[in-house]
C-alpha cells in the first residue's frame, strides 16, 4: 500500500541539517501504525515528505503504486485531495469558514454533491463530537475543537491513506480515547492505511505496529 525507501532530508544550505537519512518503510492495506520519537527527529517531516508536501533529497515514496516523488505540484496536490487525509499539528482551519465549511472542503475540492458532502459532514461532525459547533468559526473554538474538526476535516473524503500528526495533542484523555479509537475505525472501514505520529504511549498503543524514529532510521518500538 505504501513503500518508502532511501528517503532522506536536510535543510539550511551549506550549512544543512540532516533530519532524515534513509528512511525505509512498508505499510500493508488496512494497517495502522504509529511512530514515536523525540521531538525534533523528523517525524513531522516524514509525513510531510510522504504527503507531497515537502520533496525529499534523495528517495522515493509510492502509494498503492503511484510515485508520490515522481509527481509535479499539481499532480500531488490532485494526489493529496483525493487520497490523502492529513491531520495537521497546527489545525490549517480557514477562518473565514464555519466548521462545517472547513470540514467540507475537501468534498468540495473533489466536486461532490451537495446534499451527499452535507450528509457526510454531518456524520463526522457527530463523530468528533462537534454536532452543535457546525455554523461556528474557528476563532469561537477551543483548542480541543479545532483539533476535532481539523480531524473531520481529514477524514471527510474517506482517504486512502491517513496521516494524522499529534491528533490527541490538546484533547482530554476520555476525547483522545474515543477520537483514537474514530481514527482506527476509519483506516479499518476504508480499507487504505494509516499512520499516527505521537508522543503518548496510549495512544501508539492503539496502532497495529509501533516504530519509533531515532537519527539512525525507523526500527521496532521496543516494549517495557
């Protein structure tokens, strides 16, 4: 479903910082994975770099037999619209949108009907618990409620691979268990795949495989 390999990273010029050097990984269809890690090691940037996001240095990333790398900026853009979910550490909501607006977007994008994209907002909405917030703007949110509909927002388009950066950050424990357990669900019902970046044991605990990323590459988390 998803291969990596060799995929490396570096930023500043002539002065570069290495953050990621050949990085390999396998996802099956239906697999969920989590990569822990310090902070700072390059995680974020691994999904960006998987997402078409960011262009690697050296590498290449394929998804169900598609060269992410190999694509232009608008191929990847169409690439990320279609079948890709992206939970953002930052939110990325539109604030001149309501939630349901900015939960809709990318079924707008994609040119899906009308009353079929309200049906479908409206499910995840119920979903993330943010039924009663849907005529509301992002500035009237907390924190929490921006991260659950930045998470409907990913998963609205049912996408054939989730990427879901810190997605229980500023959530309460019994919020996180259930939105941990929404993003599970979904990976399992649109048989793609998924990968959640976190910090928390409990909810890389929920993930089929754990691996954590250190400067040396990904590898097994060790357990204990």
């Amino acid at each position: 479903m998803l291969k990596v390999r060799d995929l490396s990273k570096s930023y500043g010029g002539a002065r570069s910082r290495v953050v990621l050097c050949d990085i390999a990984l396998d996802i099956a269809r239906g697999e969920y994975i989590a990569i822990t890690g310090e902070s700072g090691v390059g995680k974020s940037t691994l999904l960006n770099l998987i997402a078409g996001l960011e262009v690697p240095d050296t590498g290449t990333v394929e998804l169900d037999g598609a060269g992410v790398t190999a694509l232009d900026d608008t191929e990847r853009t169409l690439l990320r619209r279609d079948r890709i979910g992206f939970v953002f550490q930052a939110f990325h909501l539109l604030p001149h949108l309501t939630v349901a607006q900015n939960v809709a977007l990318p079924l707008s994008l994609a040119g899906t009907g009308r009353q079929q994209a309200a049906a479908r907002v409206g499910d995840l909405l119920a979903a993330v618990g943010l039924a009663d917030a849907a005529g509301s703007y992002p500035r009237e949110l907390s924190g929490g409620e921006m991260q659950r509909a930045a998470i409907a927002r990913a998963l609205v388009h049912r996408p054939q691979l989730l990427l879901a950066d810190e997605p229980t950050g500023n959530l309460d424990p019994e919020t996180a268990r259930s939105i941990l357990a929404l993003l599970r669900e979904q990976v399992k019902n649109a048989a793609g795949a998924g990968i959640l970046v976190t910090h928390s044991a409990a909810a890389a605990a929920t993930a089929d495989r754990v691996l954590t990323l250190t400067a040396a590459g990904l590898h097994p988390a060790v357990s204990g």
